[in-house]
C-alpha cells in the first residue's frame, strides 16, 4: 500500500521506499488533491491553489503535465481520475499522515475510549508529524493549510500533554510542549500546559519562570494580562489553587443514540448561558446530560458541580436557598460568609463562577423559579438543567430547551442488547415486539433488560407485557428507585387535584390524539376551562401536544393514568360522554355530505359545519380516534358504538377505505344485535354491500343485502326495504352480471314507486338501471335511465349524486363513441364534484374527461385532464392510478 506524508515533506513511499513526488510545483498539486481527502477538485481551483492569483498561460497545460507525472507516479496502487471538469486521486484516509493525525486525535476524544488506549492513540499521532507541514511549499493555500494543521497539532499536544501527566509520565511531552511555545508564545493553553508539565515533573521553578516568561510577553506584545485559567495555574504553583469540585456522578454505561441531541447541546454551549433538557419520566434526560458532561468536562477545568433538586420524587423540592449553600460550599466559600438572602446568596454564586470554566448539572428541576437563581452569569460556565416541566420562564429569558423524546426502535433494541448481553442472533421478532411495548422509554427498556435471563425468558416477558393490565407491574424491577410506575407517579404527584383527575380521566379517550373539543366533552367540561388544565398536564410531559389543540398521550402513561381512574369510579361516565360526543358530531358532519339522503337517527350537533369540504376534514382530521371510537364503543356500549360507525357511512363512501369499512361495519352489526336494535342491524348491514363489492366479494355483499331486506320488512321499512333491492342490484352491476342486476333494481324501481319520500331512492335506482344495461351493451336504454336518474337527482338529491349520474353517462357516451357528449357531461360532472368536495369523484370525471378529449382530436387538453386525475389517485388508489397511465 502506497502512504503519503504532508506533516513534513511532501513524499510519496511504497513499502518504506520514498518514490520521489518531483519538484515544488508537481508536490503542491498533490498536496492539494491529498488534503482535499478523495473530494473533486476542480481544475480551476487547482491552478488557484498551486499557482495563486496570477496564474501563467501555461498554467493548465502544465497542470495536465504533473498530473500525468502523478498518475504514472501511484499506479497500480491508486487512481487519479478526471471527471465532469474534476480531478480525484482516491486513497484511504489511513494512508495520508494527515488524516491519519485528525482520525487519532478524535477517536482519543470520544467519552467512551479509556485513557490508556487514548494514550496510545495520541502517542501514534504525535509520532506523524517529521517537522514543518508540506515543508517547501509556498503561495496563500499553503499557508494558511499549514497554520490550521499547526492549530491542531498544538491542541493535539496540549490533549497529549494531559494524557502523560495523568498516566505518570509528565516529562514526556515537556521538549514538544517547549519547542511550541517558542513558535507561539502568546499561546496561554500551551503555556499553561508547560507549566502544568513542568510542575508535575518536580521542575515548579521553571514552571513559574515560564510564566514570568509569557506575561511578560502578553503585557509588550498586548498590554494584556494573562487569561483567568493562567492566572489560576500560577496560584496553583504558589500553593494557592482554588478548588476544582468534581462532582459529576458516573457516566452512563448503557447510553446509546441521541446524536442529533448531544449536537445541539455542542452548539449552544457558548452561545446562552443554560441548556434545559425537558421530557417526561424515564426518558434518559439525565443520562444524556451526563453523557455530554463527560465528553466535555476538560473543557471546564475549574470543576464540575452536581444538585439533584428533588423536583420530582419523593419529599419536597429543595429550595433556590439550599441549592446555592451547597454550591457555595463546594467552591470553598466558608460558611460564615454565605448570605442568608437568596438573592444575596445568587450573587455570590455568580461571584465565584466569574472568569471560571465550571460545569453545572442542576438536576430533575420541578420548576423555573427554582432554577433561575442558580444559574451562572459568566459566558464560560454552562448550567445543563434537566426537568419534566417543560420549563418556559427560564427559555423566556434565552435558556436553550431541548426536548427529549423516546429512542428509536433500533437504538432501544440495542440498548436492550447491551444490557442483556443478548447475541446479534436474538435479534429477532420477540426483541422486536418487546422494544415496541416499551415505547422508546429507555427506563422501561432498562428494566426489561435487567429481568432478562438470556435468550429464554423473552417469550414470557413479551406475553407479559402484552397484557395491559400486567405491563406497569413488568416495569418495575422492585427496587423503589427503578420503576416507571413510580417514575410516572412522582410526576402525577407534583398536580394540583384538578390536574390529577382530567390526567386520570382522559385515560378513557378511545383514540391517541384527541383534540381540545373531545377533551373538554370526556371530562364534562368546556374547551375554555380544559384547554388551561391539558397544559399543566402538557408542561410536566404527560401529555404531549402534537399539534395545536391535539394532545397525545404516551402508551406508558395511558396506562398509569388508567390505573389511577381505576380508583375514582368515573371512567366509564367520561368514556361514555365523549363517545356520544363522536356520535353526534360525526353524524352532524355525515349531515352535511348526504343532505338528500335517509338520516341515521336524530342527535344533537355538537359541532357546526357549513361546507362538505369542512365536514370531510373534520371526518379525515379524527379518523383514527373515529375507528378507536367504533371498536371501544361497540365492546363497551354498543348501543353507541353502532351509531358511530353509521356516522361514518358518507366519510367512508368517498374515501373508499374498503377495508376499514367492512372491519367497522361488522363489529357494529354484532354491537347493534348486542343492544337489541333490529332498525340498527339492519341500517349497518345494508351499508356492507358496497365495501364488499368493490373488493370483489360478491357473495358476501348479497348476503348482506339480503339480511337488509329481511330485517326492514320485519320492522315494517318498506323504504329500507327497496334500499337493500337497489343494494343487491348495484351488487350484480359490480360484478358484471347486468342481467340479474335488472331483474333486482326493476323490483326496486316498482316498491320505491310505491312510496312517499323515496325521490333519492328512485334517482339511484334509475342510474343503477343505466348501469346494467350498459353492461348488458343496450345503449339506448342505458342513457334513458340515466337522463330519468338525472333529472330525479337535480330534484331530490345533492350535488354528490348529480355528479355521479352524470360522470356515468359521460362514461356511457365515451364507451358509444359520442365524445363530444361524454365531454360535455364530465365537466359538469367535475364541477358537481368540486361543489360536493368530493375529490375521487372529480378524479374519475376528469378521466371521462379526458378519454373525451382525446377522441375529439384535442390532445393537449385530453392529457391534462388525465394529469389532473392521476395526481389525485396516485397516493389514494394504484390500481385507478395505473388506468389512467396506459390512457396517457
């Protein structure tokens, strides 16, 4: 393998051997492609870095010149390529000194490497560098490359420096350590380095010498004294340091993730005077602050102080007061000087943390104005705080907040692993579905993992925790301080009563994410009281607020929460409010979408909606918590839960959520039998026909219908009745059977006929009736029931209907070679759609639309119509989608 060497010497060596890079010119062109670390260069620039601003005009050809030089130079071992205007020399990072140099100095920074292995990292990239960088080589790139990598060469000799001290062997950096100081000797890290080295070494006299030496150049060269952390080494040679608390307790030995997080915290630190890590209970925030404090505490080398404050456990918060005389003591301040005074006593603080690097963990805040006066004042100390409050005032006032959410399922699964010590092979399923109940709490993952005997135990404590009832207590180690019940319960503690019930009581919402009017209706009160409550609840981080007046509640919590309902007998009364609540909103909206249509039953109208569009996003908007409602309702009062799902029936027709419609409408039928509701059974059931239909179950749809039909003549619904004839009818126009869907609708047709109030009936009817002759190829007849269907639905229905009646005969027109009809019927077609709000239906027009137009010659106008559809079916149905682009 080929190595090259920058920290010296330009050179190229194979096995040992240098090759020879040629002369200076040749050399800063491979110097240049080496530091660049196998990224493009350009030619452009090339020429820039080797030959600057002035550039001979023989430059590029010169350059084509050095680079063939080269290329001959590292075959067969390395390519030097050109692309796109660009030139590559591609090579390893480990086999360039320099990079070589940065990848050792980091890897011994990393929190988790131990010292002696960061030792003989440091001592293999200190051995790199054979004198000056790219040593020969002129011009303004290479200068000021060579002062950057000198940069880090002195902060890698510092880090070295500390690294020998700190293992026994002071002297061994002290001749680099002097010979640096001379090139930069207003460098006061370097220099107190040297000082700290030469003291540790049994030399302290040269040590204070050295620092005569440097202020004495600070004050000619600056008129400046030397720096704080200077100042401080000098005291500390005189027998006069101050002390350096070191009060961090362990770093955590399992921490994995949170890179994004541990980022941002580097960032700030510097930029605002605190960081507060918030999140609810268990989810690692002091884990994560400790973590980073580790990695960062050589940054602060006046010390480390630690206050757990008590904000959520067991006792009372300490007091602002309290917290200070701790940390005022740790900083040597003798008791008899401490203020007696908060206030007072929050100077003094900030007295003994000027010019100082001090790191201060406040630790499980309860509140703002327990943290505010321990906080620092001076730009080089850091207060990481961690709390469950969500911590306003402090972020009011330009403290950096960082919320902490759950680990991914990957970084759960592998702080199971590592806890576990599970093999990579017992990753599988049943870790899988034990990291999926814990919710990405790491403090339930923990706590799994500690109770995990190898590989054997898993099954049982999966089956474990996939009982609800049993999961809390799964969770509990039974050591008080491991537990993520008692962990969630300090922070239900810390509520005032109201708080505390409204926590226990949304527990029996039925979906994850209720909105501020579904809150207010399960705890019996108004949005205006809930919404100040649900914040309490949101600013502790039991609850969390997904978006603006939507609250979701953690899996975990749900179920502490539920346990704490469990004991005020109020459950099932809220559960029951805000089902009924679903109910008659969601039949409000159902209302407004089918105005011409048969009602579902009477109810109040919670909620107002003055447009489809608004009830169809309202609809989409609780969908989830919809479904939730249906299947909660339906096992616990079914005589609410059926009438939900009837709610559904317009938001389910034009969303075509086929599935979900017959898994929803078959839990109602049994719910509704269960209530002893016969015209309930019979509604739900004679709604099942379409989503089987479409699916292809045919079978199943008119066994559907036909229970319809049974049930509505036993209770005398004689327009329930014709309802489920033109049901089986639209079933055989489904399934292609044109002639049995005659014989059914014809039946339909004569008992509708009969009735008041049946002109919606009698419209579907007729179009259904043009369907089957269309399938039966009789076109005149087809379009005659359609036109009777037409002009019943302009009387009796809503623009929905109109809209479909007129997208089939356009349909029918296309399919008899009448373009120019067909267009004119899909554009009234998709403008009846667009009033309805419907957009599959307006979709399906414009594909009339557009088969018209391309049949009339218009091409560009057929393809934009088509266009327009594909969009809109693209993300809703493929098999539509895939349709219109064998049209395009």
């Amino acid at each position: 393998m080929l190595r090259f060497t920058l920290l010296g010497a330009v050179e190229v060596w194979r096995d040992g051997q240098p090759l020879g890079a040629g002369h200076p010119r040749q050399r800063a062109v491979l110097a240049f492609l080496l530091a660049e670390g196998a990224q493009p260069a350009p030619t452009d620039v090339l020429i820039d870095r080797v030959w600057g601003d002035s550039p001979p005009p023989s430059a590029r050809q010169t350059l084509h010149a050095h680079i063939a030089r080269l290329r001959r130079l590292v075959q067969p071992d390395a390519a030097l390529t050109f692309a796109s205007g660009c030139y590559v020399l591609a090579v390893e990072p480990e086999q360039v000194d320099v990079h070589r140099f940065g990848r050792l100095v980091a890897r011994a920074a990393e929190p988790d490497c131990p010292p002696e292995r960061g030792l003989t990292l440091l001592r293999e990239a200190m051995e790199l560098w054979q004198g000056e960088p790219m040593a020969g080589l002129t011009g303004d790139w290479a200068e000021q490359t060579r002062q950057a990598w000198q940069r880090q060469h002195v902060d890698a000799a510092i880090a070295w420096s500390a690294a020998e001290r700190h293992a026994g062997h002071p002297a061994a950096a002290i001749p680099l350590l002097t010979d640096l100081t001379g090139r930069h000797p207003l460098h006061e890290p370097l220099a107190l380095a040297l000082m700290e080295a030469l003291d540790a070494a049994g030399r302290p006299a040269e040590a204070l010498a050295h620092y005569d030496t440097i202020r004495r150049h600070l004050q000619e060269e600056l008129g400046a004294d030397p720096g704080p952390a200077l100042q401080r080494g000098h005291r500390s040679l005189l027998g006069d340091a101050e002390p350096r608390p070191a009060q961090l307790p362990a770093a955590p030995a399992t921490f994995v993730g949170r890179d994004p997080e541990l980022a941002a915290v580097e960032k700030w630190h510097g930029e605002a005077p605190a960081v507060a890590v918030v999140g609810p209970a268990g989810v690692g925030k002091t884990a994560l602050a400790l973590r980073w404090a580790w990695s960062a505490r050589t940054r602060f080398p006046d010390g480390q102080l630690y206050v757990d404050l008590r904000g959520f456990g067991d006792g009372e918060p300490i007091e602002p007061a309290d917290a200070l005389d701790r940390m005022l003591r740790a900083l040597a301040t003798p008791p008899e000087q401490i203020a007696l005074d908060v206030d007072e006593r929050s100077a003094q603080l900030r007295s003994r943390l000027a010019d100082r690097r001090v790191l201060l963990i406040l630790d499980n805040a309860a509140s703002a104005r327990q943290v505010r006066p321990l906080l620092p004042g001076h730009p080089g100390c850091l207060a990481l705080v961690t709390s469950r409050s969500r911590l306003d005032g402090l972020v009011a006032q330009g403290v950096r907040r960082l919320p902490l959410a759950g680990l991914s399922a990957g970084e759960s699964a592998t702080l199971l692993h590592r806890i576990a010590e599970l093999d990579n092979r017992d990753d599988d399923r049943l870790t899988g579905r034990l990291v999926d109940l814990c919710a990405g709490l790491p403090l339930a993952v923990s706590v799994v993992a500690a109770r995990l005997d190898g590989r054997r135990r898993l099954p049982a404590i999966v089956r474990e925790l996939e009982d609800e009832g049993k999961r809390l207590a799964v969770l509990d180690d039974g050591e008080d301080d491991i537990s993520v019940r008692r962990a969630l319960g300090f922070s239900v503690r810390a509520l005032d009563a109201t708080a505390r019930r409204s926590f226990a009581l949304l527990s029996a919402h039925p979906g994850q994410t209720p909105g501020l009017a579904a809150c207010a209706a399960l705890l019996g009160t108004d949005p205006t009281g809930t919404r100040p409550v649900l914040d309490r609840l949101a600013g502790v981080h039991l609850l969390e607020r997904p978006a603006p007046s939507r609250y979701r509640m953690h899996d975990l919590v749900r179920l502490a929460a539920r346990e704490q309902a469990a004991g005020t007998g109020e459950h099932d009364a809220a559960q029951r409010r805000v089902l009924t609540w679903y109910r008659d909103v969601a039949n409000t909206a159902d209302r407004v979408l089918r105005p011409a249509e048969r009602p579902n039953f009477a109810s109040p109208s919670p909620l107002t909606f003055g447009t489809a569009e608004e009830a169809m996003a309202w609809l989409d908007a609780e969908a989830d918590n919809l479904t939730a409602a249906v299947l909660i309702g339906c096992r616990s009062f079914p005589e609410i839960g059926w009438q939900i799902a009837a709610a559904l029936y317009g938001w389910l027709v034009r969303r075509r959520h086929l599935e979900r419609w017959i898994d929803l409408y078959r839990v109602a039928a049994d719910a509704a039998v269960r209530a002893g509701d016969t015209a309930g059974e019979a509604l739900i059931r004679g709604r099942l026909p379409m989503p089987y239909s479409h699916l292809g179950r045919n079978e199943e749809a008119a066994e559907s219908c036909r229970r319809a039909y049974e049930l509505r003549l036993a209770g005398g619904d004689r327009l329930g009745a014709a309802t489920a004839l033109l049901n089986l009818g639209a079933v055989h126009n489904n399934a292609g059977n044109g002639a049995e869907a005659i014989r059914w609708l014809h039946q339909a047709a004569t008992l509708s006929a009969e009735l008041t109030g049946a002109g919606h009936l009698r419209a579907l009817t007729a179009s259904n009736l043009g369907e089957a002759y269309l399938l039966d190829l009789r076109i005149d007849r087809a379009i005659g029931h359609f036109a009777e269907a037409l002009e019943l639905a302009r009387q009796f229905c809503g623009p929905r209907d109109v809209a479909e009646i007129l997208r089939r005969l356009a349909e029918t027109c296309n399919a008899d070679s009448r373009a120019a009809e067909a267009a004119r019927y899909a554009e009234q077609a998709a403008d009846q759609a667009r009033t309805a709000g419907d957009a599959l239906l307006e979709a399906e027009s414009m594909v009339q639309l557009g088969r018209a137009c391309l049949e009339l010659g218009r091409v560009a106008d057929g393809q934009r119509h088509l266009r327009r559809a594909l969009a809109v079916f693209e993300p809703l149905d493929p098999k539509r989608a895939a349709a219109v682009r064998e049209l395009l």
